[in-house]
C-alpha cells in the first residue's frame, strides 16, 4: 500500500446495518404471521358459532319440508320455470341455504293452503 487509502465509514458499517434491518425484517414477518393466525382463528371460530346458532333454524325447516313436501313441491312448481333446479331440489337447497327465508314460505304457502 503505497497510496494511502482512506476508509469509507458508510462502507465500513453496511454489514451491520444490514443484519440489523435483517432481523428487524425477520421479527416484522415473524408477528404478521401471528397475527394472520390469530385472524384465521378468528374467522374458523365465527363460523363454527354461526353455523352452531343456525342449527335448529335448519332442523326445524328439513322438518317441515319432510312434512310438507308435496304441497310446497306442487306449489312452487310453476315458479321455477327456467332455473334448471326441479322443486324439490330447489327446496332441498332452500332449506339447508337460507333456512329462515324457507320457513317463512312454507308456512304461507301451508297457511293458505289450509284456508283453502
């Protein structure tokens, strides 16, 4: 070494600055990942109460079409014309997707069939 040769600091201190941002970086992945489980968690568990709290809404209108199931069958019959579903498949799936709706029109269709 003839030629002095200064030394650059900034170069010097990358190495450390590098392992520093490195582990900053490795912790930052390390809690978002926590916290991206305790979300799914957190989803996996309302939906187990949702489909725990619907449970008997669903029962009660299987019930019901399982007692009713020609007459809500004959009535809806003309109202599906064009979906592709027949009225029993249609019911069936109404019944398990949107038990509420369900229970509503069967009890006015078993209504008015009963006034009649």
């Amino acid at each position: 070494m003839t030629e002095l040769q200064r030394l650059d600091h900034g170069v010097l201190s990358m190495p450390n600055r590098l392992s520093t941002i490195n582990r900053d970086l490795d912790k930052y992945k390390a809690e978002q990942a926590e916290i991206d489980k305790r979300k799914r968690e957190d989803k996996r568990f309302l939906a187990n109460e949702r489909e725990i709290a619907r449970r008997p809404t669903r029962e009660q209108a299987e019930a019901l079409y399982k007692q009713h199931g020609k007459l809500l069958r004959a009535k809806v019959k003309g109202k599906l014309q064009g979906t592709g579903n027949t009225p029993a498949e249609w019911l069936k799936i109404e019944a398990k997707v949107n038990p509420e709706r369900f229970i509503k029109m069967a009890e006015q269709i078993i209504s008015e069939a009963q006034d009649d």
